[in-house]
C-alpha cells in the first residue's frame, strides 16, 4: 500500500459520524460515515474520508469502500451528483493465504470495549 496509489476500493474500519447541515438535497437523508482506510491484516493504510453510508454500517464496523465518482453515481442512480466516496458493504470475515484476518463478531465486541 503506496499513499500515491490510486485504489478505487478499499477495507476501512467506520471510526465515527459526521453531521453536515448543509449537503445537496440528494444526500440529505442519507448517512454520512468518517472511514479510516485498513489493510487486510489491520494495519493503517491511509487517511481518514467521509463516506456516504449505503448499507446501514455504524461505528466500528469493517466496510468495503467504493472510492471512484463513476460508480458511486451509478449506485445510487444519480448521474449529477456530487459524490465519490460509498460505503457498499459490512465486512463479515477475512481470510488472506488460509489465515483468518479479520472477524466481525469478535472484532467488533473488541472495538465496542475500547
């Protein structure tokens, strides 16, 4: 993982809320989420982003994030709005070379008592 490396989707873990009075109607009821790029075996792998919630995730959640303008309009089939970064899935497990990684039951207990 390279800071100059453009990666159009990436893990993050969700590490908090953001509220915006002033947004584009389109996202006016729709979830806003401060993410923290992670790299498979949870080491950082970049700064923290707001990301449009698509999915229903809430802090402490690993996520999949969609970082690319393009398809984020195509998700939400909305061709003009001004929109980049979506958060399109809760990650329940990972298993990297036959190692489990990463588990979202035990993970999130974890992060809850932190």
């Amino acid at each position: 993982w390279h800071a100059e490396e453009r990666v159009l989707m990436f893990l993050a873990d969700v590490i908090g809320n953001v509220v915006s009075p002033v947004q584009c109607d389109f996202l006016n009821a729709r979830p806003l989420l401060l993410v923290k790029p992670v790299t498979p075996r949870d080491s950082s792998a970049g700064r923290a982003r707001i990301a449009v919630d698509t999915v229903g995730a809430g802090e402490g959640d690993r996520v999949l994030v969609i970082d690319e303008g393009n398809s984020g309009r195509q998700i939400l089939a909305a061709g003009d709005i001004p929109v980049k970064t979506l958060i399109v899935g809760v990650v329940d497990h990972i298993e990297l070379n036959g190692e489990h990684t990463y588990n979202h039951g035990e993970n999130h207990h974890e992060g809850a008592k932190q």
